[in-house]
C-alpha cells in the first residue's frame, strides 16, 4: 500500500464522505445572499468553522476540500482551519483549478484553466497542511454535446493536474462533472459520463499517474434537468454502477459522487441505493457541498450566533450521507 493509496482511504473509509466546502468567494456570496446573510469574510469563516467544529466531523467526515480564502483563515478560537480539520481525524485538501472558462474553437464548452504556476502552488498548500487536491473538469450535454475537442482537453488537463499533485504527495480527487442541465434522457448521461470518464483514464495511465491514489469524484447518471423521462432512484443506480464499472480501473480505491444539483434528500436516497445494488471493489460514498450544507446554511441564518442549531442540522445531514454510504439510509431515519 503507498503512501497516497493510504490517504485515499484514510478520506473515503468507513462511510466516511468528504464535505466540498469549497465555493468561490463568489459562489459563497449567492448563497449567504440568498439566505440574507452579508458575504464578508468573516461571516464566510463563521459559517464554515461553525460545521467544521461539529461532532459529525469525526463520525462522518474523512476530507474537506477548502477554498484559497479558506485554508489560509484561522478560526475564531485561534487554530487554523486545516488544524481544526486534521483534529477531528478528517483531512484537509484545497480546490486548485482556476475555474472553467469558453473553450477556444467551441466557445459554448467550457476547459478548466489552472495549470500554469501550479507545482509552486501546491507546495505552499501542502505547507498549509492540504494532503488532497480537487479539479473539476464540467462538459454539457446537447445533441452535439460534449465535443470530442472538450473530452479530450479536460482529460488531458485533469492527467496532468493528477501528476503535479502526487508528484508534490498528495491525492488528487479527479472530478469530471457532465452537468444535468438539459433535456436528454438518463441513456445519453450514461453514454456520454461513460466517454468522458474513459478518456479521463487513458489520459490518466498516459501521464504514469498512479491510479491507487486518486478518488474519482464523477456524477451520477440522471435525466437532464428539462427531460419528461426522468427514472426512479432504483435506475439512476444501477445505470451509474453500470457507468462505473465498465470505465474505471480496478485499481482505483474509491468513488466519491457529487450532488451536481439533486436535492439533500434525493443525492442521499440514489447514494443509499448505489451502495445497496453495488457489487464492484469500488468504495461509494459522497463528496456534497449543497446536499452537506444548505439545510446547516439555512438553520444558521436565523441566528448565525446559534451555532449549537447550526451544527445539529448539519450532524443530521452528515449522518444520513454517511448511513447512505453503507446502505444503511432510510427515509424514516430521516425524521427521528
């Protein structure tokens, strides 16, 4: 077992999930917003300290992926955030792309920029105390959509964002998000997740990265947002396992799916399922920011200095995810 195959299942063991606390400056600001909160830096690091602090922390949570701002913040009571993080037993791990910007000859796709400056950069993070990494590659789906210009550019992109970061000994999570934004069937999410995820490892294999130190941190196969033909939760799992198992090595040690827009209760339900119908070596649990946080970030709203609520309504939210990774969930746990 190396050293970043360790730390990988140090984040994803257990039912242990990882909690991406790492919206921009920018996309925190909407939220707090649309909770009536003012987005300062202060309140930003309230917020995040207040769950980061929660006992759900060292039950639940095996990584949290911060943001710039973030990592660098030192709490309220005077220890750093990714000292507050490793205390409770979870790893810290920092997002270091620089976010998606109109891919040149087809400008309605998106590529992840951020490899410029990057080795330099993550020996600072690691310093910090990160010891993984987030990138996260976005393709959309239409009927031209996503181009094989878009597929292999972000493949190469997240290879070579994967070798930097174990070069620098670290575990790169590898997110290439086909976002659900549209009308097509759960059928053309699987073909086309299935496409992108095999060029992101043969791109991957082609830059030596050593596959039993990366978490792969893909979406789940649904219906576009805008499609009448949406498919029960029983489907949406055994289509993603069937996408997972017929694209990842083996040798990868575990997936950790995002929320990419289900509901708290809906990412949690379909993640129960996966681990119920799940019959690879795959460890399956969740890497939530809005299925984590959004009932928390609603409860502290209220009264952002009631931060016992705060933590209980993330506790709970945690707790569910995590039962859902062992494919212990259940609706009526929900409500006890």
């Amino acid at each position: 077992m190396t050293e970043l195959n360790k730390i990988a299942l140090k984040i994803i063991s257990n039912g242990k999930g990882i909690l991406a606390a790492d919206e921009s400056n920018g996309t925190m600001t909407k939220r707090l917003e649309a909770v009536g909160v003012p987005s300062t830096a202060e309140n930003r690091l309230l917020f995040r300290e207040s769950i980061m602090s929660s006992q759900s922390m060292k039950e639940c949570i095996g990584g949290v992926i911060l943001y710039d701002e973030t990592i660098n913040q030192t709490t309220s009571f005077g220890k750093s955030i990714p000292d507050l993080i490793s205390s409770s037993g979870a790893v810290p791990g920092i997002k270091v792309d620089v976010g998606a910007k109109d891919l040149a000859n087809s400008s309605e796709e998106k590529i992840t920029e951020g490899l410029d400056g990057l080795r330099e950069r993550l020996k600072k993070y690691y310093s910090l105390g990160a010891r993984f990494t987030k990138w996260r590659g976005v393709y959309i789906i239409s009927e031209k959509y996503p181009s094989k210009l878009a597929i292999n550019c972000n493949a190469h992109a997240l290879a070579r964002y994967s070798a930097l970061v174990q070069e620098s000994k670290m575990v790169p999570i590898v997110e290439p998000e086909v976002l659900m934004a549209g009308d097509h069937s759960a059928d053309i999410c699987l073909k086309k997740t299935s496409e992108v995820i095999k060029k992101c490892f043969d791109e991957l294999i082609l830059h030596k990265v050593d596959l039993s130190g990366i978490i792969l941190k893909p979406n789940m196969i649904l219906a576009g947002s805008h499609s009448k033909n949406k498919i029960s939760n029983e489907e949406v799992s055994q289509k993603t396992l069937q996408c997972l198992k017929n694209s990842v090595p083996n040798e990868v040690p575990g997936i950790a799916f995002l929320s990419g827009g289900q509901s708290e209760i809906e990412a949690t339900e379909n993640l129960n399922l996966i681990n119920k119908n799940n019959k690879t070596n795959f460890i399956m649990t969740y890497s939530y920011g809005r299925a984590l946080q959004q009932s928390a970030l609603k409860m502290w709203s209220k009264n952002i200095k009631d931060i016992e609520a705060t933590q209980n309504t993330f506790n709970h939210r945690a707790k569910m995810c995590t039962l859902a990774a062992q494919g212990k969930w259940s609706h009526a746990l929900e409500n006890k």
